[in-house]
C-alpha cells in the first residue's frame, strides 16, 4: 500500500546562504501539524530550467524563488497572477495540477506590513523609495494601489529606472543625489538597496523628523543605522522581518490554502537571525 507522501515546497536562489524561509514556514507547518516540508534548494542561474524540470518530475508542491531567479523563472512557467505579471518577477510558485503559477507576494507582504505592524494608512500620503531594484517595484506597486499620491524613487542610474513611469502615474525616477533631501520630506522612506547589511547608515544625510516613517527592507537581529538615527529623530522606524513574514504568510496561503500563525512564524525568523548574526560575528573574530 503507498504510504501518504509529505507535501514538499522549497526556496530556489544563488546563493542561499542565510535564508530564513525554511526557519519560516517549517515552524508554522510544525504548529499546524500538517505534513509539508521545506527544503532550501540552491540552484546557480545556468541550472534554473533543469531545476523547474525537476520540480514538475518530482511533484513539488510549489517554491519561492529570491535573487536571482525572480525575473529570469518567468521564461519556465505555465501562466502569471496579477502583480507577477505586471511586475514581470515572481517570488512564489504554485502548483496546480500538473501547471506551475507564478505570483508575487512581495506587493502584499508590504501592504500587510504597512496595515498590520506599522499601522500606516498611504491614502494622500508621499513616499520615497530607495533603489530601483525588485523589491523597489513591488514598493511602489503596493504604495499606488495603497492610496499613496506621491512616490519618488531615488536611485543611482535613472537609466534603469524606466519601469516607475509604466507601474505607476504617481511615481518618479531621481538621481542619488536627490534622496537626501526627498528624505527629510516625504511621509514614508523605504530602503530597498543593500545599503546597511554592512552596518553604514544608508542615508547618512537624511533629517527625519516626528511623524515620518522609515522601513529598511534589510532584516537583522538589531536595528540598522538608519532605523536607529530615524527613531532618535522621532519617527518610526521598522526593518524588514515585517514584510519578510507578511510575504511568507501570502505564500503559505497560496499553497496550503491556510492561515499559518504569524506569530510561530515571526519568533522563528527572530531566533534564526540571532544565531545567524552569532555565526557572523564568530567568523569576524
Ligand atoms: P536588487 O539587486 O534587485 O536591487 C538593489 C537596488 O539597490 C538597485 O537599484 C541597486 O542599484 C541599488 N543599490 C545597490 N547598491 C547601492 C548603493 N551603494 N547605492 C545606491 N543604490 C544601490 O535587490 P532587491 O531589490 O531584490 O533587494 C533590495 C534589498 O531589499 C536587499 O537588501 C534585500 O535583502 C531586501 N529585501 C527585503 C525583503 C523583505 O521581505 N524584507 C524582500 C525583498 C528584498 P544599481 O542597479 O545601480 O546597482
């Protein structure tokens, strides 16, 4: 008699070094009790098709895929939803009969963020955007379809910023050496470059003020240099774990179709990111 097989899902990225995902939903599959597996998969870029390949040959359930796969698996999937075709990335996908769909859930891992941990409402608010990367499409996106009015996004080369104007009538592209002072100005600041994972303030010239707020993507068992500096200053100031969870439990609910207790899923990211940081800092003696 075949014995029940568990339900495996997994994360595709190059490198996968220090991911929290399988931490993640490991824990909420554990809570849940339900008999779903998740594995990290490290698959290098000339290896993504074979690895998509693999995926339908062994019954996979569905995957998140990080950098720096989230643009280039659109070419081996069956079919997108909304923001992943609009966004033309995708950060999760899902099995469905045989057909693998892509979605993003980066677009709404922030908004959940913005609603649930950082109680912010964008309606007729302004925004700036740090970088004009992935995760900065998926910002501005959720910020148009929040309600923002203004979003500004500063980066190093406008050049290869030619996507606001497509994914947003509210939004602009500036050069660099405009965020500062955007900084000191707009509701919201969001950092989506790496600029902190070193421990330097991203934005060294920024003024924050009361009534501002400023999220850094990156997350880290601490505050980054600009969290700290913003909440000195009086505004609030978050890291990334919010939306890291938020996007997590968007993914979960695609595959199993349940609700994974945010709370199991956010202690284990924390405990994770202490010990990665334990690691780091053992390495660095
Ligand atoms: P990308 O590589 O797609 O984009 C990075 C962006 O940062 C690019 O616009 C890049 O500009 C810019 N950048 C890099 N270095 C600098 C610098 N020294 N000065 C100014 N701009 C710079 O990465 P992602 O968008 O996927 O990720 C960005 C950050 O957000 C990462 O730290 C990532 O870990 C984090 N993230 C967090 C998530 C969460 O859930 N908390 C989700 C997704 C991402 P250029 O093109 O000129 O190099």
């Amino acid at each position: 008699m075949n014995r029940p097989v568990a339900h495996l899902v997994g994360v595709l990225g190059w490198p996968l070094d220090h991911t929290l995902s399988p931490t993640i939903h490991n824990a909420a599959f554990r809570r849940l009790d339900l008999d779903w597996i998740y594995l990290p998969f490290p698959v290098p870029p000339e290896s993504l098709g074979d690895a998509l390949k693999g995926m339908r040959a062994l019954g996979l359930r569905g995957a998140n895929v990080t950098m720096p796969h989230k643009e280039s698996v659109v070419a081996h999937l069956d079919a997108l939803s909304g923001d992943a075709e609009e966004l033309g990335a995708v950060n999760t996908i899902q099995e469905v009969g045989g057909r693998l769909i892509g979605h993003n859930t980066d677009v709404d891992g922030f908004t959940a963020f913005l609603a649930s941990d950082a109680g912010l409402s964008m309606e007729g608010k302004s925004a700036l955007v740090m970088g004009a990367g992935g995760a900065a499409r998926a910002i501005v996106r959720s910020l148009d379809h929040t309600g923002a009015t203004e979003i500004v996004v500063a980066c190093r080369d406008v050049a290869k910023a030619a996507w606001v104007d497509e994914l947003s009538g509210k939004a602009r592209a500036v050069g660099w050496a405009d965020a500062e002072e955007a900084a000191g100005v707009k509701d919201l600041v969001v950092n989506a470059t790496p600029l902190g994972l070193g421990g330097e303030d991203a934005l060294p010239g920024a003024r924050f003020h009361r009534g501002q707020a400023v999220v850094d993507l990156i997350y880290s068992a601490g505050n980054t240099p600009l969290v700290t500096r913003a909440r000195a200053a009086g505004a609030d100031g978050w890291g990334g774990l919010g939306m890291l969870v938020h996007q997590a439990i968007a993914s979960f609910r695609i595959w199993t179709g349940q609700d994974p207790p945010a709370q199991v899923m956010s202690a284990a990211a924390l405990h994770a990111l202490g010990g990665i940081r334990h690691k780091r800092d053992d390495t660095d003696s």
